[in-house]
C-alpha cells in the first residue's frame, strides 16, 4: 500500500492523499470489526455448545501461539499458510479515491483475504474466537484493523519521487526489526499464556 497510495501518486490522479488515507484506515477498521466480530460470534456459539473451563480457554490460547510461533520460525520447514493474493491495483486508475482507500483497507483489515506473512494475523483471530464473544472480538479485530493500516501515515510527507523512494527504503530495511518484533511478541504471549495455564 505505501508505493499505491502516497501524496504524489494521490496528486497525480487528481485525488486528496488525506481523504484516500481516511477511507483506508475506515476500511481498514471495518474489515477489522466485521472478522473480530464473527470469529468473536462463533467463539460465544462454540461456548455455549461445549462451556470450556477457563483452563482449557488457556491451553486453547498457549496452542495457538506456540503453533504460531512455530510457524513464524519455519520449524519443520513448514510455512505460514497464506492466499496468493493482492489487492487490485487497477482499481487505483478505475475508481475514486475514497472507493480503493475503503476497498483496500477493507481486505487488509479482514486480515486473511490477502497474502499473509506472519502467524499474527491468523492468533489474533484465534484469540477473538477464544474471547467468547462478539464485543470481545470487535475490540480485538478493531486493534488488528487500525495496526494493521497505521503503516500507510509514513507517506504523509511523500510528496516528491526522492521522499516516496526514501519511506519505502526505510520500510524495507525496518522489516527485518518488524519480524523480530512480531516474534517477540509471540514469545511473550507464548510464555504469557503458559504462565496463565500453570497458575
């Protein structure tokens, strides 16, 4: 998203960059809050079909990020299942603005509808189902919504060919740093879930 929709490029189809950005980070949102909101609805059908202890909620949460983690670090060669897919950039010379901004940021905040490349998108669904209900999972699905658009703010500035190459040099080279996060945080919920389910 940060090389489609950028300042110039916004300027060059006689679009508003703010406007285009506003739309995506609602669509974003949207598609966050439709996914939370129904991996959360089955979470609460599921809880009222088999009422699972809280331990077993807690083991449930320890097995998906530990099999996230796995995944992450390719252990056993195994990749994190993904779609070969992306958004359509024909829409980008086809609609308005406000339309691709929504559209895009729509599929992104479903978070499985586009390729993925990280275990997160997938154990930040398992925890809105594991949550047990559809408020927990909007609010979980609405974070993974606006994280998952709040990249796109870099290119505020982009509004020439060297600063549009330079915020796309330093998403590049911060990618690296990004994983490591990403595993970080899997490690920490790993270890944070365990602790929960020996306490």
């Amino acid at each position: 998203m940060l090389a489609s929709i950028n300042p110039l490029g916004e300027r060059a189809r006689n679009t508003r960059w703010g406007r285009t950005v506003s739309w995506y980070l609602a669509g974003s949102l949207a598609g966050g809050v439709a996914v939370g909101a129904a991996a959360g609805g089955l979470g609460a059908a599921l809880r009222l079909v088999a009422a699972p202890s809280a331990l077993v909620v807690g083991l449930a949460a320890l097995g998906a990020a530990a099999v996230g983690l796995a995944l992450d670090l390719h252990l056993g060669g195994l990749p994190v299942p993904t779609v070969r897919r992306q958004v359509n950039e024909d829409w980008l010379a086809r609609y308005r603005g406000w339309v691709y901004g929504s559209g895009f940021g729509f599929q992104l905040g479903l978070g499985v509808v586009t390729i993925v490349t990280t275990s997160t998108v997938y154990l930040a669904l398992a925890l809105a189902v594991l949550a047990g209900s559809v408020p927990a999972g909007i609010l979980i699905g609405a974070t993974f919504g606006l994280v998952r658009a709040a990249p796109i703010l870099a290119m505020a500035r982009a509004d020439n060919p060297a600063r549009v190459r330079a915020v796309l040099r330093r998403a590049h080279d911060t990618a690296r740093p990004a994983k490591a996060l990403a595993l970080g945080c899997l490690v920490i919920l790993t270890a944070a879930s365990l602790a929960a389910v020996l306490l």
